[in-house]
C-alpha cells in the first residue's frame, strides 16, 4: 500500500463559532483560534478541519456563503486568517477548510443577480424551474423541513434548495460555474492551505429532469435523495476538479457523502480514478435511524456496528481509504449516543477512541471529543440555535401537532446543537469560552468537563487520545495493517485484529457497563505480547488468551 501524509495524520475539526472567542462578542473566532494551538500542537493532532470561515449571513452558520473570498466579519479578518495558517504551519500543523459549493447563501452577488431575470448571465449559476399546475417543480422534501423548491415572485420560476431557502444548489451542469469553483480552491490553496472537505459533495449532480421521489409516509414531502445523491456526472466533476486543481497541489481531500456505499466509496476514493483522497460514510451514524429518516429514532445495536464498520474496513481495503469518525458538527456527542455518559463517561469515552483510531482509515476527532465532552439537554426549543433542529421542532409541533416534550427528547438525543455548545475551557464562567454572552448556552457540566481540568489529570480522555495519537507514528501497523472482525456474534464486545507482516494488533473492546469475558480466537497464536494502551490498570501477567473484561474496557495488545 502506498504510504501518504494523509493516511498517517490524526485530524481534529474545529467548529469555529464555539471553539473560541476572543473578544467577547459571545462568538468564537480566528484569533480565538490562534489563542489555543498550544493546546492543539499538545494533544498532537496534526490537521485542523476548519468549519466554514467565509463571509455568510449564517442562516446555517457559514455552511450558506456570500463571498467565498473573505472572511466573515465575526470571525475576523483575512490577516487574523494568514496569520492563523502560519501559526498552525509553525506549529507543525495543516489546515484543510471547508469547501461548500453544492450551494451558496442567496446573498451570494452569483444567486442576487441570478434571481434578477430569466435573462441574466447569471441565471444559470442555479437551478431554476416553472412550478407544475400550480405546485413545486417537484415532490422534492428539503433536508431542512418543508419543500426543496422556493417560488420567487421576480421572475415567477422557483429555485432549487436542497438545504435551507437561504442555500440555493449551484448548477452544476453549466461549465461556468464550475470554473468559478476551480478558480476559487486556487486561490486559497495558493494561500498556502492543505487541503478541503467538501461538504454533501455527492449531491452536486442531479438526475435530468429531476424526478419526483417516492412519497413518505404522513409526510408532505418526498425523499429526492435518489435523483441527487451520486448523481450521473458526478464522478465526472470530481475527475475534472481533480485534473484541473487537486493534482497540481500535494494536499488532502475528504468528501462528505451522505448515502454512499462502499461500493460508491471506492469510486470516490480508488487513488486510480484520481477523485478524493477520503469519503465520510453515514452508515455508522445511521444506525439509530429508522425507515423515517433522521428524526425516525430507534436504538442502535452492537451487531449493526460491527457489520457496518467490517463492511467498510474490508471492502476498501486495497481498494479506497476510510475516514473515521463518531462525532462532528452535525452528529450527538459520541459519549451520549455510544458510550454511558454518566457513571463510565470517562471510561467510555476512552473505549470509543480506541475502537475508532486502531481501525484503518484516517481518525478524526471533533472539539471536545478529547475532553469526554457529552450531549445537552437545554429546558426549551428558545435555547436551540440550529435550523435544521428549529425548522423541524415547527413542522412537527405545529403542523403535525406532535407533542413538544417529545420532539425536544428527539431533539436531545439527536438534535446537532449538542455538538455545538461552546467547548469547556475551564470552569469559570461560560467555561472560558468567552466572557460576554455565549450565542448558544455552555453545557452545565463544564465546572466538571473542561480542557484544564483534562491536561491536569494524567488519567483524563484528554491523555488518553494524545496517547492513541502518539501510537499511531509508532506503529507502522496501526495505519497500514489490515482489519478482521473476531469475535462476531458477541454481543457486548467489539474486537478485531490489525495484521502487518508477522505482527499483529488485537483491540478488545467492550461496549457494556457489563464485565464479560473475552477469549481470544485458537487459530491467534503469539510468542510475544505487549500491552500498547488500556483505559484501566492491567499487570503485565495477564493472559491474552482469556480476560474478564471491566466495564466499557478498552486494551490493545501488539503481538508476534
Ligand atoms: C453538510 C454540513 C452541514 C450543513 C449542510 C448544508 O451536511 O456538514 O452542517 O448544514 O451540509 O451545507
Ligand atoms: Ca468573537
């Protein structure tokens, strides 16, 4: 396999709204930032993923940009920015940024102009269409509540958007537009950046004629995602960006693929098709959805993961390379949802970033995940900030007439805020992430969860993950060996081997507040073994062959 930077880096994604705020306007900024890459260059990561910077109304915090070229002015200023990549550069650390070009904001100067006229040079920057008898073009719901279509009484045409009103979908069928997008990655990618996530990149290409989805039951709208999801040109686009940008610059890219396959996964990310570097898949992240979508709650089960997981581990092996990850801007906290973010937090939290880093693929760790940080649940629907939470609590409580408590309980256990509250500095006031008033409330636990209290204690998550990062430039194995499941029907732990010439990993994990017992597979031999991590105290003795495990317990044996 070949060796890659990207493949051997460890990436924590930055949220900048509630990373850090320097001045006090109760919003997280560059500077804010630049303040903490002490703490960053500490814990080891090796790359930021910044969350959108540039200048946005922020209907959707940054994800909807008017000016792809500047910075938005709560976060500071394009020096605050130059100055952030050199500091990041000097502290031995890259910088992807966000790339969202399926859509703009509406403010965008491309979107102002394009709603002028029919005729405007700019018209076909979007996706416009006439409404049928009266009604949307299509049966298309958004992502965010209501129809994927606006009525827009200049020109009497409606615009597509598959995320907000405030997002409409570039065109990109008009080769123009696609230019404009080559044109603007090359500018920041001269500034010196390191690579891009590109946000639902998978959905830049729609089916012609944009047919309508299947109906969803007691719902107004219709699922679209077949007809944009992996659309027909997309492979296209992607091999054209990549021959026209991405090949002439030595960084990274990940895609963010809603719906993919391991199947589509490699299309995307067979370096022979010269696409993207990485995909995420939502499988994992989908197991606690039912046939309903997001909001459509059911628990999730350890055989799922297991199967999900295995089945991306094994089918890109060779082939494609993964992206790993439990948590982002858009996902609960991964303590609340698949570990016990009560009595065993700590432990808990542990376990996950071991089961996460020792698998193939490139791990990501989202602000505060380090710290064990875990889900809110804030008294009322006033405390929420986030659209997609606000649009949808209106659709079901006002329109459906569902019960508010329950949708609040969906909204606790599922809602994206939770990821969103600022991060826990320390446990002054609004936890050191500002000192005015925070735009979105602190979660009450920081007096107890926060980055001071983690560098103190040698036995926090914090140590922990800088200890998961530091194996991984020690261990060869760790990037590059290959996965097998053991243990596949047990219900309570996930184990796995990772397998390097004559070395071999094995990562016990148990996903239980129950002690059961791990027994290693007969046809695993070793003459030697080497404890590499554990989230408990081990001695040494201890054989491999046959352990009862602790709660959420988490060991990685290196063995020969
Ligand atoms: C992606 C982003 C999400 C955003 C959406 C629309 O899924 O991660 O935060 O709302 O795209 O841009
Ligand atoms: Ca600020």
């Amino acid at each position: 396999m070949e060796r890659k930077w990207w493949k051997e880096a460890v990436v924590y994604q930055i949220y900048p709204r509630s990373f850090k705020d320097a001045n006090g306007d109760g919003i997280g900024d560059i500077r804010g930032i630049i303040s903490k890459l002490d703490y960053l260059k500490e814990l080891g990561v090796d790359v930021v993923w910044l969350s959108p910077v540039y200048k946005s109304p922020n209907d959707d915090n940054g994800y909807d940009i008017s000016d792809y070229r500047e910075i938005m002015d709560e976060f500071g200023t394009m020096e605050d920015w130059e100055e952030m990549l050199e500091e990041m550069h000097k502290h031995g650390i890259k910088l992807v940024m966000d790339l969202v070009v399926n859509h703009t904001s509406d403010e965008h100067p491309w979107f102002v102009e394009s709603r002028k006229s029919k005729d405007s040079p700019y018209r076909d920057y979007y996706i416009w269409r006439s409404g049928k008898d009266g009604k949307e073009p299509n049966n298309w719901e958004s992502a965010f509540s209501g129809s994927a279509w606006e009525y827009d009484e200049t020109t009497g045409e409606y615009y597509l958007h598959l995320f907000s009103k405030k997002q409409p979908d570039l065109n990109w069928e008009n080769p123009k537009v696609r230019q404009e997008v080559y044109e603007m990655m090359k500018f920041w990618l001269d500034k010196g950046v390191d690579g891009f996530r590109m946000d639902v990149i998978n959905m830049i290409s729609k089916v012609p004629g944009l047919p309508d989805g299947e109906p969803q039951e007691g719902k107004k709208y219709a699922s679209g995602s077949k007809y944009f999801m992996n659309g027909p040109r997309v492979h296209e686009f992607l091999q054209e960006m990549n021959r026209e940008v991405l090949s002439k610059y030595d960084i990274m890219t990940v895609g963010e693929t809603p719906g993919v396959t391991p199947a589509e996964g490699i299309l995307y990310t067979d370096p022979d098709r010269h696409e993207l570097n990485m995909v995420f898949q939502f499988e994992h992240v989908g197991l606690d959805s039912g046939s309903g979508g997001k909001w459509d709650i059911k628990p999730w089960s350890l055989a799922d993961l297991k199967k999900t997981m295995t089945k991306w581990q094994k089918e890109l092996e060779g082939k494609g390379w993964n992206s790993l990850y439990l948590n982002n801007h858009d996902q609960p906290r991964a303590v609340s949802r698949f570990g016990d973010d009560g009595k065993y937090r700590v432990e808990s939290a542990k376990m996950l970033g071991t089961f996460l880093h020792m698998m193939q693929g490139t791990p990501y760790i989202y602000q505060g995940e380090e710290l064990g940080m875990t889900n809110v649940r804030f008294p009322s629907i006033e405390d929420y900030r986030d659209i997609e939470t606000l649009n949808m609590y209106k659709e079901r409580v006002g329109e459906y007439g569902e019960d508010p408590q329950q949708v609040l309980e969906k909204i606790y256990y599922k809602g994206r805020d939770n990821a969103r509250t600022p991060m826990q500095w320390d446990d002054s006031e609004h936890a050191g992430f500002t000192t005015g008033t925070p735009w979105i409330q602190v979660n009450p636990n920081y007096k107890e969860i926060n980055a001071k209290a983690a560098l103190e204690d040698p036995n926090s998550v914090f140590h922990y993950y800088r200890k998961l990062i530091q194996l991984r430039k020690k261990h060869d194995i760790i990037v590059y060996g290959t996965y097998d499941l053991i243990l596949e029907d047990d219900p309570y732990i996930y184990a796995y081997t990772r397998t390097l010439g004559d070395e071999k990993l094995v990562v016990i994990t148990n996903f239980s507040g129950k002690t059961p017992v791990f027994l290693l597979p007969e046809e695993i031999t070793y003459t030697t073994k080497e404890l590499l991590i554990s989230n408990y105290e081990v001695s040494e003795e201890e054989d491999l062959r046959e352990i009862r495990l602790q709660s959420w317990e988490a060991r990685v044996y290196k063995i020969r």
